[in-house]
C-alpha cells in the first residue's frame, strides 16, 4: 500500500510536564489518538504553553498550538453553561460529575455555541473541590472572618457565601500564603494539595459530600486543522473523543486525589466529614449561587432548572454505574 | 536550533541599526515566528496580539513598577545617599574605594529594594556623580554602578525570586533567605573586581579621603531608616502580614512615609518620582513584551529540544549536567533579555535538575546569578541599557568595557555557587 | 537639555503622565488597603488582584507614548561613532519611520483584538470590569506613539 499521508499537530498544556493532566490525560489521549489512525496523525508536545493560561481558547482558536485544554471559568463571559458542574454539591468522584456533565453538554449545551471557533473534543471536571485549613472547623461559626484563598469563580462565590473573608490569589502563590499566615485556608481539589505541596502547613481537611465546587474544562482543537483531516481519521478521532475523553480525565483526576487523600493521611492532616447540620447550613447558604446559574442559562434559552435536576439524575446514575 | 540561532543574529544586527532593542526582539521574533509556520502570518499576528495583551495581565509582574517606585522613593528620602556616605566613612580612603563603596551600598539597597534596575539606575544617580568629582575613570564608575546593581535581585526581596518561586512553586522565603551569602559573597568579588582594574591601572580609582571613627560612627548611625525598612518589609513577609508580591507595594508605601516624614515630597517631586517609574516600567515591560514575542518564536524552533538533549547528553554525572546549563544561560545570557530567557527555559531545565535530585531552592540561587551575569554581559544587558539611558554622556561601548570584570566576577562566584551548594542552602536549612 | 520646553510639549506630557502617575500611586494604594484590610480587619478588598493586573496594564501602555515622546527606548549606539553628526541624524529618521510603522502595525493588531474581546464581552472574574475598554486603550497608546514617531522623523533638530 501507498505510504498514508500523516499530520504531526501541536499539543501544548499551562501546567507542568508532569502534572496527571499532561503526562496522563493529554499524552494518553495523543497515544490513543496515534494508534486509532494507525500513526496518521501525530503530536508533539510544545515545550512551553503559548499564552497564559486564560488565553488558551484563542491560542488554540488562532492555531499558536492545534491541542489544548482549559477552565471554562478562565473566560466566564464566553463559558456560562459549563458553571453547572462546578456548582456546590456535584459529583462524588470526577468520573461521575465528569460523565454526568458530557452528556448533558452533548445533549443540551453544545448547540449553544459556547464553544465555537474551536473543534471541542470532550468536556470533563477535576474532583469535588473541598475546604482546608489551619485550624480546626467544626460549624459555620468557625468559618466566619476565615482567610480564604479560592481561584475566583464558583470557589470564590461559595467562600463568600460561607462568610469566609474570599481573596483570590494565584493557585501557586499558595503555599506561601498558608505557610506565611496571610491566608487561613483554601479550596482546592485533593490532587492540588500533593501538587502545591500544602500538607505540610495544613491541620484540617473538612469533606462535604459533592464538594463546595469543581472546575470544568474543555479539551479541544484548532478547527482549520480539524477540517483538514482525512475523513477517515475525524471518524478515528470522533471515538475516542466525548464522552470517552469524560472518563480518561474523570478517572485521572481520582486517582490524582485518592494519592492526594494518602499524603494528607501521611502527614497528620484530619480528615473530618462535615456533620449534616454543617452540610445543611452550606447548601443553604449557596441555594443563591445555583439560583443564578439558572437564570443565566434560562437567559440562554435553556430551561435551567429542568437541565439541572436531569444533571443530578445522570450523576445517580453515573455513580451507579462506576 | 540553526533558526534560532539566524535570528538572534539578525536581531543584533537591527539593534545596531539603531531600531529601539524592544522592537528589534519583537519584529525578529514575529517574522520568525512566520517563517516558522511556512510563512502563516495570521498566527504571527495572533501571536504577536497574545503577548501585548497578556503581558501587562500578570499579576506577578506587579512587583516591577513597585519596586521602581520605592526605588525612587528611598533615593528622594535621602537614604540611598546615607547608605552610601555611610560605605564611604569606612572604605572611601582605599584605592577604588568609592567604587568599593557603591558595591556595599548597593548591597544594602539590595535590602530594601527588589529590583536590579532600580538598584542600577539609583547609584547611577546618587554614586556615579561622586565617582566623577574624584577622577574615576568613565569605565570603572559605569562598571561598578551596573555590577553593583545585579546585587538587588540576589540579596532579598527579589522579583526574580518571586518569579521563579511562582512558577516552579518554590518556596519564595526560603528563596528569599538563601539570597544573603550569595549576595554577600558576590559584594566581595566584585569588590576584588574594582581591585583588579585599579591595580592594572591606579589613575581609575584615585583614594578618596579618611574618616574619622566619629565621622564612621556619625554616618552608620544615619543608616536605621534603611534598617527599618528592610524589617519591615522582610518582616512583614515572614510575619504573614503581606506576600512577597505585596511586599513590593507595602515596600513602597514604608518608602513614601519616611519620604514624607523626612520632608522631602512635595506634589512636585511625588509626581516626578511618579511619572520616572512610570516611564521606566513602560520601558522595561517594552523590552520584555519584545522578548517574549521572541521567545515565541524560539519556542517553535528546535532550539529548546536541542539545548536539553544537549545537557542529558552529559550523563557522567549531575554536576556535569548543572554546569552544562550554567554555561548555557551564560551564553543565552548575553544575548536574550533576562526574563524572557528564564520563561522560556524553566520549562526547559527545571524537571530536569530537579529529577536529577537538586534542591529547586539552590537551582533557584544560581537562576538568580546568572540573571545577574546576563544583566551585565554584552551586548544585551538591562542594567547596561538602564545606565545609557541615564546617562547620556556615556556610550555604550565604555559601558561594555567597564562591566567586564564585573562581569567575570559574577562568573567565579556562580562557579563557587555551583560548587558549593551549602553557601546557598545554609540559611534556609533554619526555617522550618 | 536644560532648555525649558515648549508649553504644548509639557501639556502634551501631561496627558499620559498624570494618568500613568495616578494609576502607580493607586496600584500601591490598593495592595496597601487589601493587606491592611484583610489583616485587621478580615475583610480584603473584593477582586483587588485582577483590578492590580488592569491597573498594570494602563501603567504600561499610558507610559509608552511618554517613553517613546522622550527617546527614552533602550537603544545600542555603536553605530554612531561611525557616522558624523549628519549621517546620525539621517539615520534616526529612518529609524523613526520604522519604528512609526511598526507602531501602526501593531495598533491595527491590538485594534481587531479589541474588536474581539468586545464581542466575547470578556470580562475579569470577579468583579466583571470589562476588558474590551482596557484594549481599545492599548490600541489608542500605540497609535499615539506612533504619531510621536513620525513627528520625530521631521522635528527640526
Ligand atoms: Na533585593
Ligand atoms: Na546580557
């Protein structure tokens, strides 16, 4: 047979080399990807990210690097409808929230255009994003005034909420703002806590069920290039992309968190599930967080509330499932 | 690595045309980055619009204009002034010893100030004038203001550290702490530098006059308010009242006060002082906009691949490994703006020597040096082109010439610093 | 040097300066209030981090017409020990004129950015300031330095 035609893309990624997002989910994929077109296309990793992390879409968008992957919540006026996931009392585990919120992206959200200008390959979230602090918290009593570091976003919403005092910093300026005292304490996934290295300055993780927030991402493709495949290979592609991305990226993130659970294990962290009056004073507290999200996707057309309670259906079910 | 290499060339060659050397970086970085892509100059553009719009977007590099501004604060307070009449009372009567003095000054400045180019451009302003009334040569005075400024990154607070420390998530007080030997260490090379060029040639460095212990004594005593504005701003770091990047702007902010305090604002000079800071973080975030459009187009080339297939080629030993990138960033350093080539390559270097098992604390000190070498090699060097600037009398070419031993200086203690991994990790092996 | 300028020259310096002066007073301001504020009384000022980067950004490009008005650019000169005064001075010329276009290149380029960001209605996270202004801003700094440029290429010496 005729030697086949093959394409090399770029693939690039704003966290390091060896975070589980690059070295699992992205290189994963990519040699998924390889074999699936019997190594028509190719990749090569780009040694360093073309635009700060925000400016990833329109890096991707504009071809400064074909593969890529971002927050929705980095352009929160472009990605509205992807909030849903990362709001309060989600998914257990990524794999469930992560499956839950493709089908219902799938389903609902991607006519919508949210993501257009790029080719989106699949849609997924990292693990219930939890409360850590310096100092014991028992009820929300102990939360009011609390230094709270979060990302912005839901995290930020909900710490408001909570009566934490809400600052939003780089997530890398974190350890030194626990260990120096300047902030109380942070929300963050499991994983981030092995990854910025924070179990040692930290005293409590408290749990709450579904979490106090998530981050939902997009793994996409500049569109010229996706347009300029061979028809057999979008259709290789096309498998392994969706929902299948979904549970790739769901399962890593876990598997990232449960190491994440151990170290905080290891070195004395308590781990303390917070109690259902706690739980309740929380959900209450954030019913206005999930109040706006639905009106913002009703402004969009979409019947918010209905779409919300089919999210948690497809949750039961995905948790069911495993 | 062959395009990479074409267009540092052509660049150097625009910036000797004249062509400003931001925009040269930028426009050799935007062909470039074409060229590259089999001339698609849609995303050269994109590439080019990333940069100008995200560039000034970055919360870290805040620290910047900050710490020009208490730069300049600290010289209007009259303190820059004190520490180096202080300096002088005990070192002015030896040969060179002004020179020697604006070394320690600038150490202690280094103290209070974050930044190299502040550092440089202020002795520019309060030692340099001095220098001259005493008959130093135009080479050595340029040289010891240039060299002596590389001292305000290594000796703490620092935005390179801040920098480094946030993207390889290191600890940035330990960085902070790991800073003082070395800072130490290079104030006495280079010293031995200014040695050097006024025993080759004595008419350079003409003795100032000696004072007498009353006057030393006189003259330490006036140096608290630069003491009380390094507790405070290390103070406040440690102390977790303020991040290492707010300390830039509580730094500042302590500067004003003690400006207002001493009487020596008024809207006239607040707005001069304002307006000058303005003017150089405008310059200097030109400059790294260009490099970092350039570093773009590096990062397409094989450039970055090369460089690390070269350094894991020398698999005798980790040392080797080290010292092959010590040797790269020397000579990257001469050429590339000092931010940008750290952007580009810790991505590069960094999982490398940390695999190797490295401290990223000690690796953190020796980013530091040679940023500080690359600030004073020829022919792209910011605290060169701070000191042309500020100094219109001076060429470019006497400048080049004076920063040499400067230059070597920081070289050896880079060697030692490699060599010697307990000059930088000592201090920090305190801190829990 | 020391020859007073003209008085459309300083008003014209003023335009950008008292802008890019207040910004930096302000930006060192709020980092103080933030830290003081959160440290006494818990209470940080909401989205004080990304109205710093915005502030960055005015500080920078409100600078650059100023930098540029005051030839103030890192440049290297060793080619004018080559040139007599007349060649020197026919060489900024040219330099102007390129560093003019260049800055007309780059003003049509953050201009359709701008035009972009507009239409996403991008924002900043917390406190959802608008980015759009802030790059029209961007674009209207270099068009203006790029004025000053040509000015440069025919000013009388
Ligand atoms: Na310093
Ligand atoms: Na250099």
């Amino acid at each position: 047979p005729a030697p086949a035609q093959t394409t090399t893309l770029t693939m690039s990624s704003w966290v390091s080399p060896q975070h589980h997002i690059t070295a699992v989910v992205l290189q994963g994929w990519a040699n998924e990807a390889e074999k699936a077109t019997n190594g028509r296309v190719k990749f090569s990793m780009l040694p360093k990210h073309p635009s700060a992390p925000p400016g990833t879409f329109d890096a991707v968008r504009d071809g400064l690097v074909d593969l890529s992957f971002v927050t929705a919540s980095y352009t929160p006026a472009r990605h509205i409808l992807p909030l849903m996931p990362e709001l309060p009392g989600s998914g257990d585990t990524a794999l469930a929230n992560s499956i839950a919120y493709s089908r219902i992206h799938w389903k609902h959200f991607h006519k919508l255009g949210e993501y257009k200008g790029v080719k989106l390959l699949g849609v997924f979230t990292h693990g219930p994003g939890q409360m850590f602090t310096k100092k014991p918290v028992r009820s929300i009593a102990d939360v009011q005034g609390l230094k709270i570091r979060t990302g912005g976003g839901v995290a930020e919403q909900v710490a408001k909420a909570l009566g934490a005092s809400a600052f939003v910093k780089p997530a890398p300026e974190s350890y030194e703002l626990l260990s120096s005292g300047v902030a109380d304490g942070v929300f963050f996934p499991l994983e981030s806590i092995i990854s910025f290295k924070l179990e040692t300055v930290l005293e409590q993780a408290t749990l709450f069920p579904g979490g106090m927030y998530s981050s939902a991402f997009g793994f996409f493709m500049n569109e010229d290039k996706w347009n300029k495949l061979p028809r057999q290979d979008q259709e290789a592609l096309e498998k392994i992309s969706g929902e299948h991305i979904a549970r790739l990226a769901g399962n890593s993130w876990d598997e990232a968190d449960r190491k994440g659970m151990e170290a905080l294990k290891k070195s004395g962290v308590k781990i303390v599930n917070a109690n259902s009056e706690f739980v309740a004073e929380v959900k209450k507290r954030s019913t206005p967080i999930i109040e706006d999200w639905i009106q913002k996707a009703n402004a969009k057309g979409l019947d918010g509330a209905k779409i919300l309670a089919e999210f948690r259906d497809e949750l039961k079910k995905a948790a069911a499932v495993k | 690595m062959i395009e990479g290499l074409v267009g540092l060339a052509v660049m150097m060659l625009l910036c000797c045309l004249r062509i400003p050397i931001s925009f040269s970086m930028a426009l050799v970085g935007m062909v470039g980055y074409a060229y590259m892509r089999d001339w698609n100059w849609t995303v050269a553009f994109a590439t080019v619009q990333t940069k100008l719009y995200e560039t000034g977007r970055n919360y870290t590099l805040s620290v910047v204009p900050l710490f020009i501004l208490m730069g300049n604060f600290v010289t209007r307070a009259g303190m820059s002034q004190e520490l180096f009449r202080a300096a002088y009372a005990f070192i002015g009567h030896l040969r060179g010893g002004l020179a020697m003095a604006t070394i320690w000054a600038s150490a202690g400045f280094g103290g209070i100030c974050g930044s190299s180019i502040a550092t440089a451009a202020t002795f520019a302003k309060v030692a340099y004038p001095s220098m001259k009334k005493f008959g130093y040569s135009d080479r050595l005075a340029a040289g010891v203001v240039a060299g002596g400024g590389t001292l305000g990154i290594m000796i703490p607070p620092s935005t390179i550290m801040v920098i480094y420390g946030i993207f390889t998530e290191t600890n940035i007080g330990k960085l902070f702490a790991a800073g003082i030997v070395p800072g130490i260490v290079g104030a006495i090379l280079l010293c031995g530098a200014v040695q050097y060029m006024t025993w080759r040639d004595p008419a350079s460095g003409p003795r100032g006059e000696r004072s007498t212990w009353g006057e030393r004594f006189r003259a330490l005593k006036d140096v608290w308010a630069v003491a009380v504005l390094f507790l405070f701003v290390m103070g406040g770091i440690y102390g977790g009242l303020f991040t290492a990047t707010e300390g830039a702007a509580m730094g500042a902010f302590g500067a004003m006060v003690f400006a207002l305090w001493r009487r020596a604002l008024t809207w006239t000079t607040l707005y001069a002082a304002l307006l000058e800071s303005a003017r150089t973080t405008a310059m200097l975030f030109m400059i790294l906009i260009g490099a970092l459009i350039f570093a773009e187009f590096v990062n397409i080339t094989t450039m970055p691949a090369d460089l690390k297939a070269f350094v894991t080629r020398f698999n005798v030993g980790p040392t080797m490994v080290v010292a092959a990138i010590c040797a790269i960033y020397v000579v990257l350093g001469t050429a590339m703006e000092e931010l940008s080539m750290i952007l580009l390559t810790i991505p590069v270097f960094f999982p490398v020597v940390v695999h190797l098992g490295f401290d990223p604390i000690w690796f953190g000190i020796i980013i530091v040096c040679v940023v500080e070498i690359g600030l004073i090699s020829p022919p792209v060097g910011m605290n060169m082109f701070v000191l042309r600037t500020l100094i219109p009398e001076l060429s470019t070419a006497t400048i080049f010439s004076g920063v040499l031993p400067f230059m070597w200086a920081d070289v050896l203690r880079l060697a030692l610093l490699v060599a010697f991994p307990i000059l930088s990790l000592w201090l920090p092996s305190f801190m829990k | 040097m020391s020859v007073p300028e003209p008085r459309w020259k300083r008003r014209a310096d003023a335009l950008l300066g008292v802008p890019a002066s207040v910004v930096l007073l302000a930006m060192m301001g709020l980092t103080v209030v933030d830290v003081v504020a959160r440290y006494r009384f818990s209470r940080p000022v909401r989205g004080a981090f990304e109205v710093t980067e915005l502030m960055l950004v005015v500080l920078i490009f409100a600078g650059l017409p100023l930098v540029s008005f005051s030839d103030e650019h890192a440049v290297m000169d060793f080619v004018d020990r080559l040139l007599g005064p007349r060649g020197q001075g026919r060489l900024q010329r040219c330099v102007h004129v390129v560093n003019a276009a260049f800055m007309f290149l780059l003003t049509w380029l953050m201009w359709r950015k701008a035009d972009r960001i507009w239409a996403y209605g991008d924002a900043t996270d917390v406190l959802r300031i608008l980015y759009g202004p802030f790059v029209y801003f961007m674009a209207i700094t270099l068009a203006f330095a790029g004025v000053i440029h040509l000015y440069k290429v025919v000013e009388r010496r």
